[in-house]
C-alpha cells in the first residue's frame, strides 16, 4: 500500500513537472500529458476492476458421502 503511495506521488510530481514544461515552452507537448493521463486514469482503473474479480472463493469439490474414509475403510472391509 505504502509502495502504491509512493509511486502515485512520483507520477503526480513527473506530470506536474511536466505540465509546467509544456506551458513554458511548447503548448502541443500538453496535448501529450493529456493523453497520457487519460491513459494511466485507463490502466489504472482496468487493474483496479481485474483485482476486485480475483479475490472470489475458488470453488471447491463437493464432497460425497463416497469420499469419505470411514467409509472407504468400511467397504475395503466387507469385500475382504
């Protein structure tokens, strides 16, 4: 969580970085981070939605009275 923090603040500081850039020197270089913050929004919530469907319960093996030991052990027995 703390590794997640750290990078959303580094990323926030690159854009504003170079958001300043693009409005002191080149306007067209701010079309650019636009994109590239539609982007990352995009990513970003794609990994966001993908991990919420991975915390499911796998779904297991019902088990049947079959399965059961005691009675495997029984039955080993009565075909003796």
């Amino acid at each position: 969580m703390i590794l997640q923090v750290v990078i959303f603040f580094i990323i926030v500081f690159v854009l504003n970085f170079l958001l300043y850039l693009s409005i002191n020197i080149n306007e067209n270089i701010s079309y650019l981070i636009l994109n590239l913050i539609i982007f990352l929004n995009f990513i970003s919530f794609h990994l966001h939605k993908k991990s919420k469907n991975t915390n499911q319960p796998l779904v297991k093996k019902e088990t049947t009275a079959e399965d059961h030991p005691i009675i495997k052990a029984a039955r080993e027995r009565l075909k003796k």
